[in-house]
C-alpha cells in the first residue's frame, strides 16, 4: 500500500496567537495521515511567531514556521507559503485562515473530492446547497459578498458559487500549472486570480459545502483598500493586463 500523500496547511497569519492552537489542535483531532501545518507570520507584535515557533517543537502535529519582515498582504503571504510547501514536497496544499472562520470538519470531504474525481482545486464554498454564512454577520457583509460573486463571476465566467472562497485544497500539481510564484494580486482578489488561472489552464474546480463562522477572537482584517482592488483585478485579469 503506497503512503498517504504530503498534505500541508498553509496558515497565513497575523496577530493569532489565541486561535492559532485551537487551529492546530482541530486539525490533529482530524486523524490526516501525514497532514502537517505551515504557519506564515506576518511579524505579528503579539507573539503569534514565538506561538508559532513553540507549536513547531512541542505541537500535536508537524509544524513549521515561515516568518516573514513584512505584512504586505495575504496573497504575498500565501505565495511564499506555497512556494515552500511545494518545495518541501507536498503533494497537496490546503489554505485556511487562522481565525476558526473555516471548519477544520469539511477538509476530509475536501480531500476526498481530489483523490476521487478530476478536480484541479477543492473549494470550502459558502454558496453550494448545505453551505452557509455565519449568522451573526450583519446583512450588509452578506450583501456585499454574494455580490462580490455576481460581479466576479459575471466578469471572468468562472462557473463557481464561491468565487471569493479563501478555504482550498489544491493538488500540488495544479499549483505548478497555475505557476503560484507570479501571482501578483492581494486581498479577496488573490482568490479570484487563483482561480482564473486554474480556468484558463482548462482545469476544473469543485465545491463542497462549509458553514462560514464569523471570526472566534481578534479583529477583521478588511480594509477599504483591499476591497477596491478586489473590484479592480476581475477586469485587469479579463482585459489581459497582468495585476500590479
């Protein structure tokens, strides 16, 4: 019997330190074999790097720890996450935040669907049947959200529910398609550019259901500037010009 494949979750984070071992913890609980975390840290000023670093030596699964000098970014840290798991050898690459929003229960299914079907990519989708928003966001943020999907989808022809979904399970292989390095673009873009490239490759992207909840502890990380270049990068990306 082959050994289970490399599975790395990459976890950007910034000023985590009281979600970060709960995360670990709920991933342990999960039984993955081979299943390890990459943690990327922003120089977070409350520590979540040295929480990091003691969960690599003394945390329930393996544990490893980018620290990057810089917060200019999720995709930025996203990129250099995945550049390293794929360096390190994994065979798939799973992206979750930090912050608990995304149920740690659904990556089995996630898994499940690439192993068995022709999947490039696996979204944790909010918009599929069985999926669900948090109840406590306010219907303003609910609003903006499926309209961020209407308007994406409508631009680039995705064909997924949740094209602004931040919960993945990637085959390494389709990251090397998409060539990961290049991606250049920030924010809630960073998903939408991630998964145009897997469409124009030609490649196929599924959704499993996911109840989103809002964020345990800590404070949203969405700003005014990341929401303008996530209206933006839709058409830079559908007009050929590469994002700045």
């Amino acid at each position: 019997m082959s050994s289970a494949p490399k599975t790395t979750v990459v976890v950007p984070t910034f000023n985590e330190r009281e979600n970060l071992p709960k995360l670990v913890e709920l991933l342990a609980a999960l039984n993955i074999p081979n299943l390890g975390v990459l943690v990327v840290d922003d120089n977070s000023p409350d520590g979540t790097g040295e929480v990091a670093d003691k969960l690599a030596v003394d945390g329930p699964i393996p544990v490893s720890v980018l620290h990057r000098t810089e917060k200019n970014g999720l995709g930025r840290a996203y990129v250099a996450g995945m550049t390293r798991a794929l360096a390190e050898g994994a065979d798939i690459v799973i992206q979750m935040d930090a912050d608990l929003s995304h149920p740690c229960s659904a990556i089995p299914g996630m898994l499940d669907k690439l192993a068995h079907t022709d999947a490039a990519v696996v979204l944790g989708s909010r918009y599929v049947p069985g999926g669900a928003l948090a109840a406590d966001w306010p219907w303003h943020r609910k609003a903006l959200s499926a309209w961020a999907n209407f308007y994406v989808n409508a631009i680039l022809q995705l064909r997924v529910k949740d094209a602004t979904a931040g919960f993945k399970a990637w085959h390494a292989d389709t990251l090397r398609a998409i060539d990961v390095a290049s991606v250049q673009s920030n924010g809630y873009a960073f998903q939408v550019e991630m998964n145009y490239r897997v469409v124009r490759q030609g490649l196929r992207i599924d959704e499993v259901p996911i109840r989103f909840e809002e964020r345990a502890e800590g404070v949203s990380k969405m700003s005014l500037g990341v929401q303008l270049e996530s209206a933006m990068v839709p058409w830079k990306l559908r007009f050929g010009k590469k994002p700045s």
